[in-house]
C-alpha cells in the first residue's frame, strides 16, 4: 500500500491514476480492513482527482455496506468499528460531488433528470411507473410512433451521435458521481442529510430554474440508505417545490416523490413516511397538480400510483384516504381524457394510477363500493366511445388499440374487487354491457394480440365475479369464439369461463368442443387445448363422457413424438414439455370430473402408459415432472371416492 501511494503522489499522468485507482479498489475490496492507515493518504490524494478515484470509493461503500449486513447476521463481530474510520472521508465528499452535479446541469439542461433515471433504473425491479402490460404498450407508442411520423433529417442524427461522443467522457464521470452519492447515501445513511441540505439551501430559492431543478434532484439521490425519519424533512420541501413556476422543476418533483413513496411508504409497518398528519396535505398537493400541464400530470399520476400501492400490504385504506377517493378519481380521470392532446404515457400513467387506488380501496365503507361502481360505469363509457370512434390513419388505429388495452385492463381490475358477495351485484346488473364492450374490442379492426388478450383476461375476470350467472350472456360469447380464431389466452379463458360456470356450460359444450377439436390443427394450441380438455370435464362431470373417446385418441396421438413434425427443430424441446404438462392436466381434469370407476379405470390405463413413456425420456423437464406429481397426487384423491364409490354399491 504505501508503495502504491508513493506512486500516486508523484504520477501526473491521468491513465496511470486511473490504473493506481483501479489497483486500490481491488485492494479495497479484499483487504478493507486493513486500510484504515492509509485513508488520509489516500483522501489528501484524491481531492483533486476525484473522477479518477470514484471507482475506489464505490468499492469502499460497497464493502462497508456488505461488512454492515454480515454484522446484522451476526457474521461480524458486534463491537466492530468497520465503518467509523471511513465516514469523514465519505462526507468530505458529498459537497464535492453535488457542486459538480450542479454546474453541469447549468451547463446541459436536463443532466440531473436523466441522471436519475439512470439510478432509478439501476434500482427498479423492472416494474417500474406503469407495469406490463402498459410498460410494453409505452415502449410500442414509441417504436411504432415513429413508423408513422415522417423521418427526421438524417444530418441532424449524425451531429448529434458525434455530440454524444464528445460528451461520453463527462457523462460517465457524472453517472459515477450519482453512483457514488447513492452508496455515501447508504454508508452513512441519516448523516449526508444534512450535508445534502447544505447544498439544496443554497439554491432551492434561486432564480435559475436549473439551481432549483439540480438542488430538487439532489433529494432524488440519496432516498436509499437514510432512515424515514432523517428524511420526513424533506418530504415538505418537495411538497413546497409542487408550486415552482417552472415545470420541469415540478416534473421532477413529482418523479421524486414518487420515488419516495414507493421507497419510503410502509403503512403496515407504522413507520411509513406518510402519516395521519402529512396525507390530507400530500392528497391536495396531488389532486390539484394532476391538472398541471401533461409533463408534470403524468409524474403526479405516477406518485398516486406508488402512494396507493403502498397500502396492498396494510389491512385496509386508511379512512382519510377513502374521503380523498372521489376527488383522486376524478382527478385521475381527467388527467386521462380521451383526446389528441392527451399524451399516450400521461393517460397510461393515469389508468394504473386509478388501478392501484382501486386495489386497496376498503369495500367496507358503502362510499367507497359506490365510487368504485361509479367508476367501472365512466370507463365502461369511456371503452364504448373508443370503439365507435373511426381510426382512419395507422397512427389513430395503434392509439385506439392501446386506449382499448388499458380500459379493458382498468376494468378487469374494477371487476375482480368488486367480486364478493356483497358488492358483486354492481358487476352483475352490468354483465351483459360489459361482455358485449369486450367482445366488440376482440372483433375492432384495430385490435391487436395485446388488445385481445386484455380482452379476453377481462372476460375472465367477469366470468369468475359473476359464477354461474355468467351463462345467460354466453350466447353473445359464442358468437365470437366461433368466428374469432383460437389463441393460446382465448383457450385459458373458456377454461376458466367453464370452470365458473360448471354444469351450466353444458349447452355449449358441443360447439365449444367443435372449435377446440379444429384448433388442435395448431401446434401452438395443442397444450392449452388439452389443459381446457381438463377444465371441461371438470366442470360438467360425467357428462363429459360422450367426448372422452376423440379426446383420448388425440391425447394418444399428441404423446406420440411423430405429432411433433410440425415443430421448428430448435423449439421442439420446450415444446414437448409445454405438450405434456397439457396431456397431463387434461388426464387430471378428466380422472376428477368423471365420477364412475369403470370410466375412471381406462383413463387411468392411458394415463400410466404415457406416464411411463415420459419416465424413460432422460430429457423431460423438472416443470412436466412436477406436473406428473400433481395427477398422481389428484388421483389418490380420486381412488378414494372411487372406492366409496364401490363400497356403497356392495352395501347395496
């Protein structure tokens, strides 16, 4: 160590510091507590220098916070001193860092807002703002928007990825500056909250907008590690900045505290950054900026959405949130009004929003199932208009869809919580509408494989809140499932429409099974097929004999690998094995629906050879095992009333 430091003493030379730097971060990392001699050496050498020594303060972090968590399993010794020594270090270097990030977003407008992304992006578990499907469906606004508009000029993409070159070299050093703040955030956690605060008061009241953007975007680095109670203080100081005449400045605020929201929210816990105290104010502050123009809308509709998801694992929504609720949805529904001025992210933004306020709305309170009812019938609306309205363009069509998918998705949520006895009544007295809604989107000229599988999971839904009441409206299905081609989610769906509706499907058994059988012809529905095969014996029992020939030959013929002939050589494998689990699951689904022993025997015979074909097959996969577990399991159960069965028929 000390000959390393000799060198970096007396070496100029930028690559060679960043060589010794790289050297001393592999030492670091190995050899932590060891360096606590030559810390000072190593801080007196870095100050002016600080891009090149960043990797060497990251790994310090990174090993402070790896020795804190083995100290917390007991893998440490508990008096140990591991962190102390190095946290002056750490916070000499807060102010370093935040006035670097300061005077480069005077010098490029908007640097700290895609520097935090960037972190944001590192932390998320991919779910991000709006969840699947809507994520995907941004990401496809994107691409696809740009098949239809017409093609930039070429010489300004080409200046522009030669400015991007040029400023590589400082965007690394600036995205290992906000990498950095986040462990010194970690590390020392409550501590760099006042050295942040510092910074921020310094130009929070600025009158360059930039000040103020960079010392709100200063919050946004540091939410991990500090305790909610080292950061309550600044959670107001958000709220204030809600009012900031400049936009962006509000754009990013309301990003960050959703950031916080999501980071910071515990209600279940009771140790949440929102209290009793602070959620009338953080609800007025969002319901009025939500009608902000649609770059601070959209962030708004995001911090409802984390502030709402917050409660999934609480008993229930607090009550002073449920008297918010009419305002929020009205809020929210407006920030998504279908129009050409209403951006694509800013009403996807706020129909997850309005999803997760519906998740934890506590049906308890009469008020609340009202509003909730209230809702499902504005965005049932909302779908209709959609569908009557003419897209003659690609660009009008791809926007239809999408608005298509996430009101179909609104809807499927608003149907599964108001699914209990004492609220299903609102669903049921709308069933026919809404079936007929869905099956108008599965049959749209615009619809897309994403806007019918949103369609066809909100059929699904409907069919499980309304039982067997759902078969009075199966006429309208029908006339669908026998004009619509098959897909992998459709066969599903009728197997859980079926389910729901047990010996009441029985009407439609025979053209439900007719399209089946020509569905078959697919490779790609063999699987799902089989496993509805098996939801449909369950659901009518031993009815279902009457199909158990054809649908054992084709059990038979699908165990059989020449049936495989259709499939490309490369995805033969998970093939076959999705084809099992299906054979499978048909021969659990019939050995449970059909009651008689004397039937139960042969499909018992069939079951147990193919069984036996799999066993031999060394590359079956462990999920067709598990699935082979599962019908032996089902079948023990089965030779038990088999046998009471049979038993009784003795007596007799």
């Amino acid at each position: 160590m000390g000959a390393v430091c000799e060198i970096l003493a007396k070496s100029e030379d930028l690559e060679i510091q960043q060589a010794i730097f790289e050297c001393l971060a592999k030492i670091a990392s190995t050899y932590y507590m060891l360096l606590q001699p030559y810390l000072r050496t190593i801080l007196s050498l870095t100050e002016s220098i600080a891009p090149q020594c960043m990797v060497f303060w990251c790994t310090v972090c990174k090993e402070v916070i790896k020795l804190r968590e083995e100290q917390h399993i007991g893998a440490v010794d508990a008096n140990s001193k591991y962190c102390c020594f190095i946290y002056e270090a750490l916070e000499l270097h807060v102010p370093v860092l935040l006035k670097h990030l300061f005077k480069r977003e005077k010098d490029q407008e908007g640097l700290v807002r895609m520097l935090l992304q960037h972190l944001f992006n590192q932390e998320e578990d991919q779910d991000g703002l709006v969840p699947m499907p809507l994520e995907h469906l941004l990401m496809q606004e994107e691409d696809q928007g740009d098949d239809v508009m017409q093609e930039e000029d070429q010489g300004d993409d080409v200046m522009q990825e030669e400015d991007q070159e040029g400023d590589d070299c400082l965007l690394n050093i600036d995205i290992d500056c906000v990498t950095l703040l986040g462990l010194i955030a970690r590390t020392i956690r409550d501590a760099i909250v006042p050295l942040v605060m510092q910074c921020i008061e310094g130009n929070i009241k600025e009158p360059d907008w930039h000040s103020r953007m960079a010392a709100v975007s200063a919050i946004g680095f540091i939410l991990e590690g500090p305790s909610v109670k080292g950061l309550a203080p600044l959670l107001d100081l958000l709220l204030d900045k809600m009012e900031d005449p400049n936009s962006k400045v509000k754009g990013t605020t309301a990003w960050i505290l959703g950031r916080m929201f999501k980071l910071l929210h515990f209600p279940a816990s009771a140790n949440g950054i929102i209290t009793k105290a602070n959620l009338p104010r953080i609800m007025d502050v969002l319901v009025h900026c939500s009608k902000d123009i649609p770059i601070v809308s959209e962030k708004v509709c995001g911090a409802i959405y984390f502030l709402a998801r917050g409660y999934e694992d609480a008993e229930s929504m607090p009550s002073e949130l449920s008297l918010s609720l009419d305002r929020v949805i009205d809020a929210l529904l407006s920030a998504s009004q279908p129009s050409d001025e209403t951006p694509f992210r800013l009403g996807a933004s706020a129909y997850e929003a309005l999803c997760a306020v519906v998740r934890v709305s506590n049906l308890e309170q009469p008020v609340v199932w009202s509003a909730i009812g209230d809702l499902m019938h504005r965005i049932m609306k909302r779908l209709d208009m959609t569908l009557d309205r003419q897209a003659l363009t690609l660009g009008h069509k791809l926007k239809k869809n999408n608005l298509q998918i996430v009101l179909c998705g609104v809807l499927q949520v608003i149907v599964q919580k108001l699914a209990n006895s004492a609220t299903v009544k609102i669903v049921t007295n709308a069933a026919h509408h809404l079936l007929f809604s869905f099956c108008r989107v599965l049959v749209c000229d615009s619809s897309t494989a994403q806007s019918e599988a949103m369609s066809w999971f909100a059929i699904a839904a409907l069919a499980n809140a309304t039982g067997p009441g759902f078969g009075k409206h199966m006429p309208i299905l029908m006339q669908v499932l026998d004009a619509h081609p098959l897909s992998p989610i459709s066969v599903g769906v009728i197997g859980d429409i079926c389910l729901a509706l047990e010996g009441k499907i029985l009407p439609h058994c025979d053209k439900i099974m007719q399209v089946l059988y020509k569905g078959l012809s697919k490779s790609t529905l063999r699987a799902p097929i089989f496993s509805c095969f098996g939801d449909i014996a369950l659901a009518i029992s031993n009815d279902f004999e009457k199909y158990l020939q054809y649908v054992l030959e084709k059990l038979q013929e699908a165990a059989n690998s020449q049936d495989w002939a259709d499939v490309q050589e490369e995805d033969k494998t998970e093939y076959v094995n999705q084809l099992r689990q299906g054979i499978y699951k048909a021969y659990s689904g019939i050995l449970r629906g059909i009651k008689d022993p004397r039937i139960g025997f042969k499909v018992a015979t069939h079951l147990f050879k193919f069984m036996e074909a799999v066993w031999v097959d060394r590359s079956r996969d462990k999920s067709v095992m598990h699935a082979a577990v599962a019908v032996l399991t089902d079948f023990d159960l089965t030779i038990g009333s088999w046998t009471e069965e049979m038993t009784k028929e003795l007596h007799n």
